[in-house]
C-alpha cells in the first residue's frame, strides 16, 4: 500500500482527495455494471474497487481515518455489488435500477428518518438520549391522520401530529431532566407508551375498519418548470411538500445550531452544562425545549408516514424507524448535513429493497433486513467512530 | 468470599437479614415495586374512564380471565373449573416471561440493556422449530434436550453478538440489540414465508413451519393436553430462576458480573477483563432468551407462522417484568406472573368482550408496561412519593425523631 501511497503523493493527492476518490470509484465500480451501462463482465469493476480499497487505505493512513475506511467499505461493498449484478439477468435489472424512480423512492424513504435524525441532533447536542424517536414519531403518525380525519384539513393534522410528538418529547424530558431518570430507560418507556395509546385510540376510535381512505393527505409539490426535464423531472418533480420542508430544515438546522447565540447555547449545554451555567445559560430550560422540539421533528416524520407515504394508520408502522433515525445521528456524527447523508444512505437502501421481488420473492423479504444490518454496521463504527456530544446521558444538577 | 454488596444501592453492608431488610427497605423494598404497578394500573384505569368504558369492571374481567381466583378456596364447581383452564394459560405464558426477565435482568446487573430479547427469544424458537421437525425417529427425551440446546445456543449467539460488538468496537448495546430483534424478525419471517428454506411440506400456500413431532412436545402436567395444558416447560423457568440466581450470587462470574456492573473502570483497575464480561453476560442472557423460545415451540405452539413471529411481543415485555422485578430473581417471577396474568386476561380466549374489547386491552397491557417502565426509570418519583406520604403520616402522629425511626 506504500506504493499507493507515493502515488498519490506525487500526483500531489491529499488525503481528503484520496478518501472522496475511493468513495466514488467504489460506488463506479457498482455503477457501470448496472442500467444503462450494463457492462456484463465483473473485471472492470473488480479493478475499480480494488483501486478504492487502495485509496482508502492509503487515505486512513494519510490521517482521514473516517473516510478512508468508508473508501475502503464502498470498495468492497462496489465490487461485490457488482460481481451480484453481472450474475443477475438484464431483465431483472433494468426493472431494480430505474435511476430516476430509485431517486425519487430514496427520498421518500429518507423523509422521516430526515425529521428523526434532526430531532435527535436536537436533544442529544443539548446533552439528553433520545431512544424515544420511535415513539414520538409513533404518536406523530397517529395523531396526524386522526387530526386530519376529526378537523378534515391535513394542515391542522400535522399540527396535531407535531403536538402529540412534543408533548411525549415534554413528558421524556420531565423525566429525564427534573426526576433525572436514565435516559435510555426512559426513552423505552415512551416507546411502549406511544405504542400503547396509539394502538389504544386506533381501535378505540376506528376499530376493524382501519382509516378511513378519504383522508385528507399532505399535498405533493409539481414543479412545472422541471416536470419534463428527463431525470430531474421524475426523481423531484413531484414530491410530497413534506419531503421539501426535511431537506429545508437540514441548512436552517445547521444555521442554528453554528451560527446563532441559541444554537451555541444548546450546545455547550450538551457539552459542558456546569461551565454553561456559569455564564448564566439556563441549562435545565435549554434542555427541556430541546427535547420537546426533538418530539416535535420526531412527530413531524411521523406525520410524513401516515399523512404522506402511506395514507393510512396501522399499529407499529413506524417498524424501527425512529431507531434507525437513531443511528443516522450516529452515522452523521450528529451533524445535520452529516445526517442528510446518512438518511439518503439509508433511504437508498430501502428503495432497492422495495424493488427486489423482480428477482426473488421470499429473499425480498430478507432484503427488508437490510436497513438494519446497516444500522449495525454503522453503530459498530466500521465506518469510524465519532465523538457523542460529552455530557449526553448526565442529568444536571445545579450546585 | 467476597465482601457482601446491597444489590440495590450498591454499598456494603452488615450481614444481619434485620439490617439486610432496612437496607432493602431504604432503597424501597418491595413497597416502590408494588406502588409503581398500582399506579400504572391507576392510569391505565383512567385512559379506560376517558374513553368511556367502566374501569373497575374492566379491571374485573381481566382478573377473571387470568384464573387466579383458583386459588381462593370459596371458588367452586363450574367457576372452579373455568378458573383452573385460565389459570393454566396465565402460567403457560408467565414461562417465557420469567425467561426474557432474566435475560434483561442478568444484563441490567452487568450495567448493560438488553433489549434483544425479542429477537433472542425468536431465534430460540426458530432452532428449536427446525430441530423439533426434523430429525424424526430420535428418542423423545433426547431430541427434546437437543432442541433446547439448539435454541438455547441461537440465543446466546444473537446475543453474544451484541456483547462482541460491545467489547471490540464499542458499539451501544441498546441500538444493536434493537437491530438484531428486526433482523431476527426478517430472517424468521423470510424462513418461513412462501418459498422460504423452512416452509412445512404439506401445504405450499401457507407460510408456517413444519410441525415438531410428537415425541418432543413437552409432558402436561396440569390439564388436559389436548386443550392446551400446562407443561413443564414452568419448572424448567424456576429452574433457570434459581441457577441465574447461583450464577449472581454465588459464583465467580457472578461476582465479577456484579462488579463490572457497579463501576467498569474500578473492575477492570482490579484486574478483570470488562470485555470478557460484556460478552460473557450478552450470552447467559440470550441463553434465557433462547431456553423462552424453546419452551414456547415444544409446550404449547408446535409449530411457527410468520404471523406468529411478528405479533410476538414476549421479549419486550422482559424488561417490565425485569425492572418491575428489580432484576432479582424473586422479583422476576413475581412480576412475570403479573404481566402473565395481565397477558392471558386480556386475551381474545379469556377477556368477556361485552364489557371490554380484547384488542383494547392488549394494548391497555402495553401502556401499563410502558407506565411500569417509566416509573421505574425514574425510581426517585416512587420513592420520592413514599417519603412524602410517610412524612404525612409522620407529623400527623406528632412524629419521633426521624433517626430513630430508622434505627428501629
């Protein structure tokens, strides 16, 4: 690997460049096998990918140790993509891989993990666990379509659905901020709870019947500008208004929490709340409004499911998102354009899933496996670890 | 031996059972567990009010679906009868639920969260299902104890697996346990499902697994066998109750079990491996786990539909019964038996759905677990509660001194 090395380093490669070529020459690797290139023999691609473990591992060494190992991953991951889609028929293929519908399913797919992830990045910069996404974002669900249902209007739905996500963010921070309960006990609980009372008034309310179908659903937004653009026009020119305000929400996030005095606040409470106290923040209230609006983004992606994607309620159907969210802040490095990223990973992976049954029935329902065993790969920090805010998980106590 | 340790407070103690039980009663005793079910079962009561059903008389239905009032000697002829079948579904399902207790419990005593057991107790009965159904023509006995042994051992390796991720690369045990139930989830569902490597023989369009045979299902020993006794499967959980509580408190294990548990950095300075543990402790865990599974498959279920894997909400009712049973081995079976009951009260087979729906009521079950949860995390609200209402107490008989009363 030392020749690579001097390689890059005479082609005056640092190994930033190093680690970004790896990622991309991997995701080649995979690429031309697949519509519209088709290459039908695996050896181009196996050469790629064997160039990007390289520069992987030549950029690790070079000190981007995160990246580089993603390289190395997207190497790895590549080639043997590609060795599967050589051994695959065309057919089959080019019915999986339609880029632009896979675009638009990935973006579907990444919205609520989007709302979560942003949610998480909220109470865990302000120093509090949330394993209470699921269920926030449980109850979002629900009390959207109830919302749009009892008052006919999807916007006082996804009020309502944001309200029911705050107001189990407030009841997790009561708990964990004023009667300093673990975190991650309490974050369960919310979870069976949500699970609990949703199911609850479900049946209470609709019993076997289900939604009703007439509900009022957010609306999608046509751009008629790029509507027949050939790839854009399909991949994002309709898209739910929801799926825009996520994406929306990743720069006015990030905005706020680098470049406003509240977003400086919130995180040196997450980091050092004894020294934030001292300069007169107050810690306790930072967190509390923290971790509700955590619900409330938490809510909002639930919102998105049921008034959105699925149009309709069923219990549990928020099926791990909310943990999965859980894991984007991890992969993101509790970043909000680090969790856009990781979102999109993971919407992606879950448009190909859905589009599997082409090839195998029964291993299709394997396939819905896949998001996470991602997630594990991710929290096992293949890709490199990255540091939690430092006071997450400490309740504070005023001296 | 080592110096005796308050398994609730975490500081030595003086060995006399007088001091032993003030010291248990400081920390709460049995009065916080008993005061935090009651008021999960008072809010439940109320989200019953509200919704306009009559709480008290759902409460009763319930309690008569779980056929404890067998135990009341007044209760006679027909009642007596239906009491004793209740009853012996209440216990078939507090079986498993003292298994997930323990596993979530032992982990919980390591310092660690076991939310796996879910997909621990579903791989479990995935071995013991494809054990249990092939393998035809082996003594009873023997492929009985082989199943076991096969469920038993998934578990512990689901399990495990979280422990490993633990101890090399660090990763939180909480998030990849929850990963592992949904990918145990997927795989059973995928095995099983049409087309699937597991799929039974006879019949093409549905998705369920081959039956076991005969010879393994486990003896009945109460009940008719045909009507869904109860089998054995009871004993080998208080069994596995007292060997987890052998393991804790009587080994060297468990020692260093408890240890790493209290302060990682003060075990590992005094020279044992946490990593070791980690994934020592993730493995007995899953083993509970798995036995659950196994248990579960040769009882009373005989078979797997993939329906079956994905209602399943055993394993996660571990950790109420586990934290409602302050991850002791008593406390486990006490509160198994109380989610046990609350399971098989609210079933569609035991709970009179004139005066309360059924699928209302499982998910009452599920918002009670939550409360009990909830409660629990934050022990200080209980306590807190307790002290103010013996304060009252306190002044109103014009109070001794509050040390005295301590002493005493």
């Amino acid at each position: 690997m030392s020749t690579a090395t001097a390689a890059a380093r005479r082609a005056g490669l640092s190994a930033k460049q190093l680690g970004w070529a790896g990622v991309l020459l991997g995701a080649i690797a995979w690429y031309i096998t697949l519509p519209p290139l088709l290459v039908r023999t695996a050896l181009p691609s196996v050469v790629l990918a064997l160039v990007a473990v390289a520069a992987g591992v030549a950029s690790a060494r070079g000190g981007e140790i995160r990246l580089g190992r993603g390289a190395v991953l997207a190497g790895v991951a590549g080639g043997i993509g590609a060795i599967v889609a050589t051994k695959s028929g065309e057919a089959n293929l080019e019915k999986v891989f339609v880029w632009s519908a896979l675009f638009a399913a990935m973006l579907r797919f990444a919205t609520p993990l989007l709302f979560g992830a942003l949610g998480g990045i909220m109470s865990e910069r302000s120093g509090v666990i949330n394993v209470g996404l699921e269920g926030m974002m449980l109850m979002g669900a629900f009390f959207g379509i109830f919302g749009a249902d009892v008052f006919g209007s999807w916007f006082v739905g996804v009020l309502v659905g944001i309200a029911a996500g705050g107001v189990l963010g407030f009841v997790h921070a009561v708990f964990s901020i004023a009667l300093r309960a673990d975190q991650v006990v309490s974050g369960v609980a919310i979870n069976f709870l949500a699970a609990g009372i949703t199911g609850y008034v479900f049946i209470a309310h609709y019993g076997d019947q289900g939604t009703p179908g007439e509900v009022p659903s957010v609306p999608d937004v046509k751009l008629p500008l790029i509507e027949d653009v050939a790839f854009i026009g399909d991949a994002i020119g309709e898209m739910s208004l929801l799926t825009w305000m996520a994406l929306l929400l990743v720069p006015v996030i990030a905005v706020y929490l680098y470049r406003t005095p509240g977003g400086l606040r919130l995180r040196s409470v997450g980091e050092k709340p004894r020294a934030a106290d001292s300069v007169g923040i107050p810690v306790l209230r930072t967190r509390y409004l923290a971790v509700t609006a955590s619900g409330c983004l938490a809510g909002l992606g639930g919102v998105y499911l049921s008034l959105a994607l699925v149009h309709s309620f069923n219990q549990g159907m928020t099926a791990g998102r909310g943990f999965i969210a859980l894991a984007v802040v991890i992969f993101g490095a509790w970043r909000p354009y680090g969790a856009l990223a990781g979102a999109c990973l993971f919407g992606f992976s879950s448009a190909v899933a859905q589009r599997l049954p082409a090839f195998s029935e029964s291993l299709a329902v394997l396939f819905q496996a896949l998001p996470y065993v991602l997630v594990l790969i991710v929290v096992a920090g293949l890709i490199g670890r990255s540091r939690p805010p430092a006071a997450i998980g400490v309740p504070y106590v005023k001296e | 031996m080592s110096e005796p340790v308050d398994q609730l407070e975490g500081t030595p103690v003086a060995q006399t059972p007088a001091s032993r039980l003030a010291a248990y009663m400081r920390g709460g005793g049995v009065t916080v567990p008993l005061l935090t079910a009651l008021l999960a079962f008072l809010l439940g009561g109320l989200v019953v009010l509200v919704t306009g059903h009559d709480p008290i008389a759902t409460y009763k239905a319930i309690f008569e679906g779980t056929g404890f009032q067998w135990l009341f000697p007044w209760v006679t002829g027909v009642d007596r009868e239906t009491a004793a079948l209740n009853l012996q579904q209440t216990l078939i399902l507090t079986t498993p639920l003292i298994l997930v207790g323990l596993a979530v419990a032992f982990a919980f005593r390591a310092g660690l969260f076991n939310i796996g057991g879910q997909g621990q107790y579903i791989v479990g009965s995935i071995a013991a299902v494809w054990v249990g159904s092939s393998f035809a023509g082996m003594p009873g006995f023997l492929h009985i104890v082989l199943a076991v042994v096969a469920a038993c051992l998934a578990g512990a390796a689901w399990a495990g697996l979280a422990g490993f991720l633990k101890a090399t690369v660090g990763a939180n045990e909480v998030i990849s346990t929850i990963m592992l139930n949904y990918i145990a989830l997927w795989l059973g569902v995928y095995l099983f499902s049409l087309g699937g490597p597991l799929q039974n023989d006879r019949d093409a369009s549905l998705p369920v697994s081959n039956d076991v045979v005969e010879s393994v299902h486990l003896p009945v020993f109460w009940g008719d066998p045909v009507l869904q006794g109860l089998h054995i499967g009871l004993f080998v959980a208080l069994a596995a109750v007292g060997i987890f509580w052998l393991i804790l408190n009587r080994s060297t294990t468990g020692y260093e079990v408890r240890a790493v548990g209290l302060n990682p950095e003060a075990a590992r300075y005094g020279g044992m491996s946490v990593a070791k543990n980690y994934v020592l402790v993730m493995a007995i865990c899953g083993l509970f786990a798995g036995l659950a599974g196994a248990l579960d498959v040769l009882g009373w279920q005989f078979r797997l539909a993939t329906n079956d894997i994905q209602i399943s909400q055993v394993g996660f009712l571990g950790i109420a019964v586990a934290l409602l049973g302050r991850n002791t081995a008593v406390g486990t079976i006490a509160a198994a038996l109380l989610f046990g009951g609350l399971l098989s009260g609210t079933s569609q087979r035991n709970l009179d759905p004139t005066i309360f729906e059924p699928e209302l009521a499982s998910n009452l079950t599920t918002i009670i677990q939550g409360l009990v949860v909830l409660f629990v995390s934050a022990d200080v609200l209980v306590l807190g509660m307790l002290r103010r209402g013996r304060g009252l107490f306190r002044r109103r008989r014009s109070a001794p001194p509050a040390e005295l009363e301590a002493e005493a």
